[in-house]
C-alpha cells in the first residue's frame, strides 16, 4: 500500500532542514514501484536542478545506487543527464554480472553442502534480492549470508574449506570457538578473492541476549525462486524479523535497510500473518526493533501499515524518539555502523524490556571478545582469566591509551 501524498508526509515529519532535493529524489526513486505522485515530484525535483554528484554520492553511501537510478530510468529518465546516464548503466551493468557470479556461488554451495547432509537458509544476497526487488540483479550486496543449524557449525566449515573458502583467523582452536559463539557467524574468504561468506547459526551477537526461535525458523522455512533455481527462505514473518534485527543491530544507518523491508512487505502483500510475526517477536525480545523497523519503512517508503499493527507502532513512544531521531541521522552525513564492543543509548532503547537492558550492557561489559582473546593464549582451564583480561583491558589500559594519544596529537598540533 502506498500513501499518495508520500512525499508531503516524509517531507513534514522529517523537518525541512534535512530535505534537500538530492534525499528527496534519493527517497523516492529508491523503490522497486515508483508511483504517480512521487513520479510528479521527482520529476518537478529535477526541473528545477539537483547537484548529481551529490546524489551519486548518497546512493552509494546507502548501497541503493542500482534501484535509485533503475527507478529515476524508467519514470525520468529524460531528465537525467547523458553523462549520468551512461555512468550508472556501467555500474547497472557490472553489480548485475557480480550479483549474477554470486548467484551461481550460492547455489554451488547450496549442492556441495546438501551432499553432505548440511542444510542452509540463504537471507540475504540473491534471495533477498529476488524476494524484495523481483530479480537477482537490483539489490546491491557483496556476500553471501546463510543460517545453518548449531550442530553443523564445524562440519560445515570443514565442507567450505574444502571447496576453497577459508578463514585468516590464526586462533588456536578453543579461542576460534570463543570467537563462533560471541559472534554467532564466521566470515570466510575463497581462496581466489573472489567471494565472502558468512555461515550464521545466531542472527546478532550473544551479547544480544536474543532468545530467537531458530527451531521455529527451521520448520517455517519455504522455497523461493532464485534465478531459476528453487532455493530455501525464511518465512515472511521470519525473514521480516531477521531484517529488523540486522537493521536494529547497525541502528539504522543505511537507506538500503529500509528499503529492503518495504520491498518484503510489498512482495507479501497477502501473505504476512501480522499477529504472528508480533507475537513471535515479543517471544523472541525483539518486538521494539521490529516495530521500529515497521516505523522506518511508514515514514520514508509511504507504505501504509495495516490497522493493528499501526496501533502498536503508535502505542509505544520509544519507538516514535527513535524512529525519528533515526531518520534525521540517516541523512546528516556518512555514519559508520557502531561496533558491537561498546553499549550505545539505541541499543538499550530498542530492547522491549529491564531484563533485556541490563543483559544487554551485562555481556557487554564482561564477555571477552576477540581482541581481548588475541592478547594472549590461555588453555581451556583457564578460559576465565580473559574475564579479568577484558575488563582490564576496556576499562582501564584502553581509556589510558586513548587519552595519551589525544594528548599527543594536541602537543603535535600546538607545535605547528
């Protein structure tokens, strides 16, 4: 569902301050559907002029440059420039042969790994990209994300490594294991450089305190059709959840994020059981980041929520604060995803309950994470002399660190 005055009601909740001709084209075109009233406006937009090399920018600082320009081609495209034009088609034209090799990647994976006995449900990259924007090609990703079960942890990583797909961690095993359950994932590279991977067996870090239904996940999954080819999916509700999380994890600060949401929600048009996909996030503690998710995708794609799920957006003033708050910086300039080391005021927001606050900054706070395991190599018996590592570390040698490098470099400026 579309609001028709889409642009109006970003443009006023949002604040004219941030409104420049290059977001607001940057907005509108960045949708799989363009309609008639953004269709009007962009194209009064650029009648009157916008700064190119601005908006490039932009859409390659949100990963949307594919589907802004793809959108701008196909309702403007006499109004963009030649020059812009043939540049963007490059760039159309080499993302679709890259996501095209990844495709293939997957599905390679996909059959060496189900050989084996090892299941996988891809939920980004290709899929994603099939789901949300009908096509392997419009959505912009470098790697390949995948959940596999617990269980399948190692043997999984044995079967990559034997087609290739290796990691540089130089850890001694017990500390690589450290590192699997903080982070929930490993990242693997093809021994060519060609690809990334990322087998997941948690969706956020352990400091996370996500109580998530991967079971429920499991039995849920369907297939999508990707490139031809029947893969295995989350669930809508579950992929929708798992998108809100990611996004809520990085708190936001990618246009693209959104956008994928929209496009899920528009491609399921029939299909989402609403009731379900809160419920489940009220189980799993993720309930604020979904909703949250919902308040994003209403305020800067004009999609319309249903009824009762617009009440529990609009129920909770947590999530109002930080929708927008987040949307004024999602386009005050480029913005760094905050490291999950530190305890930041969204995360302990976005968090529906106490239990889940104090959780959250509690592992934070104690669990030694790969940095503090580097430092030096202890045996499992004593796995818990990096508690006292990590705090030592953080607290105290950290904070001494940084405050002489600042010193230095003001002693160096007063010099000059």
């Amino acid at each position: 569902m579309i609001c028709q005055n889409d642009f109006f009601v970003i443009r006023n909740r949002l604040g004219l301050r941030m409104q420049t001709p290059e977001i607001e084209v940057l907005v509108l075109a960045s949708r799989r559907r363009i309609e008639a009233p953004a269709v009007d406006r962009l194209r009064s937009l650029l009648s009157e002029g916008i700064d190119w090399e601005v908006f490039t920018r932009l859409t390659l600082e949100h990963g949307v440059t594919v589907i802004a320009f793809s959108g701008l081609h196909r309702v403007v495209s006499d109004l963009v420039p030649p020059d812009i034009s043939e540049a963007s088609g490059v760039f159309q034209e080499r993302q679709r042969d890259r996501n095209q090799f990844l495709a293939a990647e997957l599905i390679r994976i996909l059959d060496v790994l189900g050989q084996q006995g090892i299941a996988i449900l891809p939920f980004k990259g290709p899929i994603l990209s099939c789901i949300a924007y009908g096509d392997v090609a419009t959505r912009e990703f470098t790697d390949l994300d995948f959940l596999i079960h617990d269980e399948d942890v190692l043997p999984c990583i044995e079967v990559l490594s034997g087609m290739g797909y290796l990691s540089d961690d130089s850890l001694p095993p017990a500390q690589q294991d450290a590192c699997r359950k903080y982070y929930g994932q490993s990242l693997l590279f093809r021994n060519d450089g060609m690809v990334v991977i990322e087998p997941h067996w948690a969706i956020a870090p352990v400091t996370f305190a996500l109580p998530i239904d991967y079971a429920g996940m499991w039995r849920r999954a369907t297939y999508v059709d990707c490139n031809g080819q029947d893969i295995p999916s989350l669930s809508p509700e579950d992929l929708f959840t798992v998108l809100c999380v990611h996004g809520s994890k990085h708190e936001w600060t990618r246009l693209r994020w959104i956008c994928d949401l929209a496009e899920v929600l528009r491609a399921y048009p029939d299909r989402i059981d609403w009731d379900a996909m809160v419920q489940r996030a009220r189980e799993q503690r993720c309930r604020r980041m979904v909703l949250i998710g919902l308040s994003l995708v209403e305020l800067l794609t004009g999609y319309v929520l249903p009824r009762e799920v617009a009440g529990y957006v609009k129920a909770d003033n947590t999530i109002k604060e930080l929708t927008e708050k987040t949307s004024r910086l999602l386009f005050a300039g480029y913005r760094p995803s905050p490291p999950f080391s530190g305890i930041t005021a969204f995360r302990l927001r976005m968090r529906d309950r106490l239990s889940d606050r104090l959780s959250y900054v509690w592992r934070t706070i104690v669990l030694p994470r790969e940095d503090h395991l580097r430092l030096v190599y202890l045996p499992n018996l004593l796995y818990f002399g990096y508690y006292p590592i990590k705090l030592v570390h953080d607290y105290l040698m950290l904070p001494v660190w940084l405050g002489f490098k600042k010193i230095r470099v003001k002693l160096s400026s007063d010099r000059q």
